[in-house]
C-alpha cells in the first residue's frame, strides 16, 4: 500500500471525522428533542447520551491526552463514562441536554480539528499513523450503529428513510455450502493501522477442513425451524439456551408478529411482511444455535469464519476483505446505513470471497461459537476498558457487520462481541459443519 504523506493524512482523518458527525447528526435531528432524551428501552441509552458520550471520548482522548490541551468539561466525565452507569440508569442521570449535547460536541470537534492540525503523527504509538483519531472515528460510528438499534426499537412514525438495496440477480439455494481445505492461514492482523487491540497481533492458526453457508441463514429458513417446531424442542437448544428461551418465553425473532397464515415484522417504524429472501435478523446466539443443531450443522468458529473470509488460496495471503485490499464500495457490501435493511441472498457478487462464500461483510452480524478471548500476543492498548475487561466466557464473537455498520468500523478482522441472549443488534448467522469422510475423498 502507498504510505500517505502527513498532510493527506490529516486531510482523510479530518474528512472521516466530518462525515461521521453527519451520521450523528442525521440519527440525533430526525427526531424531536422530548424523544432524544426519552429512553426507548431500558437497553438502550436515550439518544441524547450516546451523543454526548461520543463527544466525551473525543475529549478524553483527542483533546486532553493527544493534544495535552486542558479539560473542557471535567465536571461532565463521570455521567458519559460506560463504566459507571449501566444503559437503564442513564435517563435518571443529570445529562446535558439536546441544545448543550449538540453545542459540547461541536465544541470538542472544533478542538479536535486544531488537534489534528498541529500534532505531529510520528513518535508516539498513540498517534502512529493517527491511530487515535481512527479509534475516535470507529468510536462514533459504533454509537451511530447502538443509535440505530434505539431507532429500531423506538415506538411511533417512521423517522429514517433509505432506498432499498440492489435485488439479486440469481437467487441462491438455500443449502448452497462451500470447503474451506484444512491449512494455516493468518489471523488477525498486525498492520492494518487503525485494527483496534483485539484484532492484533497477526498469528498462524490451523483450521480442519470444514464447510461454511455461502450466504447467511435467510428468513424462510428460519420459517422452517418454528414451523417445525424448532422453539418448541428443548433437544435443539443447549441447557443455557433452553433455560432462557423459556424465561423470555421466546418463539420468534425480535419484532416479528404472526398474523394469520404470514409473519409480519416492524422496522424502524413500518410494519412489513418479512421478507423470505433476506437473511434473518435479530435472532440471539441461542436461537442460532438452536437453528444449526436442527438443521444438523453449527455455528463457525472465529478461525472458521475469519478463513471463508480472506484467506485466498492463490496467494496463500489474509486479505483485508473478502474481495481483496480495497475498500468496501456500494457493490462490494451492504454498509453505512446507506440501505436500512439486509439484502437478499445471493446480492453483492462482487465483494464474494475466494472460498466462494458471500455477504460475509455487511448485511447482518454474524455469530460465531466463539468466546471474546484474547489472540497470542494480546496487549490492551491504548486502555484495558475497549476489549480486555470483555474477555471470557460471557461474550459470544460476532463478525462481518450489518448494513447499520460504516466501512470505518468494518474489516475482516473485525471482532464484535456481545452476550449470548442480545436480539437488539443487527445479528443473524450463518452455518458450518465438519465434513464426513467420505465428502473428503
Ligand atoms: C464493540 C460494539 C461491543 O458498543 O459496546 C463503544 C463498542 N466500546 N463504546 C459497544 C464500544 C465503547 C462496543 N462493541
Ligand atoms: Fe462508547
């Protein structure tokens, strides 16, 4: 890859942390102020905190630890820090409100810039290749994502608004699978410049030979497993699942509503037949797993999906994604926001991987069998808080993100984590299994 100069860097940096803020805003604006600080569920922040948090990270780490500039806002640090008030207890808080929100975040922007502007990107780790400027971006972009996921779960009119995403132009079957041939390939990545600490270091891993789905796992799939009784079946779910399904008395994805003969679903807004040809959505770890054990597979391991996702046999090189080096563009994978949906199977030819296996990047999260655990070599950097507190068994991996992703906080090293019973997020998955014998021969 081609090193930019300094002051291109600082060109592109300026320009992403603009074209964030735009994100930000659109999700903020389209709404009124009584909503911005009402709290749509109790597992979500009002909206009006995710934004000042945003601006308060951006402060800590730009403002006062890059640029050594004073504090703006000392007084504000403890109600925008994660750690010291669950989701639930934010509405209680003394929070700045939407004007002040909106003013305190322009404020630290305007601050950031000059930052930026006059810092020097070499010596330090921390502003390596602006590094923490990258942090910062995939920071916002994460919360635009959480902010969606309020939107979904928001009750009332239809706020956002967004064309649909290309149609496909071949419908796939829907037991399509492709080999992945056992071999070493590398992981994880010691390069890419703004990889956050839990994609690092790169490090060889051997994978068996194992087929994965070519495309996630759609909805009328999934109309198959209830049909047959899939929620009604302790044998599918594992103890831990069971128990829950039971306790949350679940029986369908998040925000479906059977009417009739058909499912119908609401979607930021607009109630919707759900669409057979998509992939499903809003569906926990336990249902995943369920589905697979009922339709004789698993979920993939992290290795697994990590593998069918860049490891091109040809060159027996770990891309960055699927397609190769380049970034993600509009025909390469369903990011940004740019659709408020998945699109249908099959879509998206052109950002396939080499194993043959597609929409690994973008459309729906996908969960993995895998616990958040730290790669050989892990080293939390710049703070224990983004991933390293997260390690264990309590967090289940998610990759690839969804259309609610942006290309900054995507790649195919990329590691999501959250706890096995989370619908809000835009997770669906899709399946693996260890070949027989006689499929190797
Ligand atoms: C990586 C998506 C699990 O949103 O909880 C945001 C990202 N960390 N602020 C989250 C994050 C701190 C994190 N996830
Ligand atoms: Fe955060």
């Amino acid at each position: 890859s081609v090193e930019l100069s300094q002051d291109d860097l600082k060109s592109l940096v300026a320009a992403e942390l603009e074209r964030t803020r735009r994100r930000s805003a659109a999700l903020t604006d389209a709404v009124d102020d009584d909503d911005l600080v009402e709290q749509h569920s109790p597992l979500m922040s009002p909206l009006v905190w995710d934004l000042a948090h945003v601006g308060s990270q951006e402060e800590l780490w730009l403002v006062r630890d890059v640029g050594g500039r004073p504090a703006l806002r000392p007084d504000i640090d403890d109600l925008y820090d994660a750690f010291q008030h669950s989701r639930c207890d934010r509405p209680e808080l003394p929070l700045l409100g939407p004007r002040e929100s909106r003013e305190y975040i322009a404020t630290v922007r305007d601050k950031a810039q000059d930052v930026l502007h006059h810092v020097s990107l070499e010596g330090r780790r921390l502003v390596d290749q602006a590094f923490a400027f990258g942090m910062i971006v995939q920071h916002e972009q994460q919360h635009d994502e959480t902010m969606l996921a309020t939107h979904q779960l928001r009750r009332g009119d239809p706020v956002l608004h967004a064309p649909d995403p290309p149609p496909t132009a071949r419908a796939p079957s829907s037991h399509e699978e492709v080999l992945v041939p056992a071999g070493t390939f590398t992981m994880g990545t010691s390069t890419e410049p703004w990889a956050l600490d839990n994609e690092r270091p790169a490090h060889p891993v051997h994978v068996a030979d194992f087929f994965i789905d070519a495309h996630p796992v759609t909805n009328a799939d999934f109309f198959r497993f209830i049909d047959s009784g899939g929620y009604r079946e302790p044998r599918w779910w594992t103890e831990e699942g069971w128990r829950h399904r039971e306790h949350a008395r679940l029986s369908a994805p998040l925000f479906w509503r059977r009417d009739g003969d058909t499912w119908l679903r609401r979607r930021f807004g607009r109630i919707e037949p759900v669409p057979p040809e998509e992939p499903v959505l809003h569906v926990s770890f336990h249902e995943a797993q369920a589905y697979a054990n009922w339709a004789g597979k698993r979920l993939p391991t992290e290795p697994e999906w990590e593998k069918a996702a860049r490891f091109d046999p040809a060159t027996g090189r770990s891309m960055r994604y699927p397609w190769g080096d380049d970034e993600p563009g509009p025909e390469r994978a369903n990011l940004g926001q740019r659709h408020l949906r998945p699109a249908a199977v099959g879509a998206y030819a052109a950002g396939q991987a080499p194993s043959g296996a597609r929409q690994l990047i973008g459309d729906v999260w996908e969960w993995t069998a895998s616990d958040f655990a730290p790669y050989p070599g892990f080293e939390a950097f710049p703070y224990p808080e983004y991933s390293q507190v997260f390690f264990g068994t309590a967090q289940k991996v998610l990759r690839g993100g969804s259309f609610g992703t942006d290309p900054a906080a995507c790649r195919a090293t990329f590691r999501n984590w959250d706890f096995p019973i989370r619908r809000q997020i835009f997770a669906g998955f899709r399946c693996a299994r260890t070949p027989s014998r006689e499929e190797l021969d």
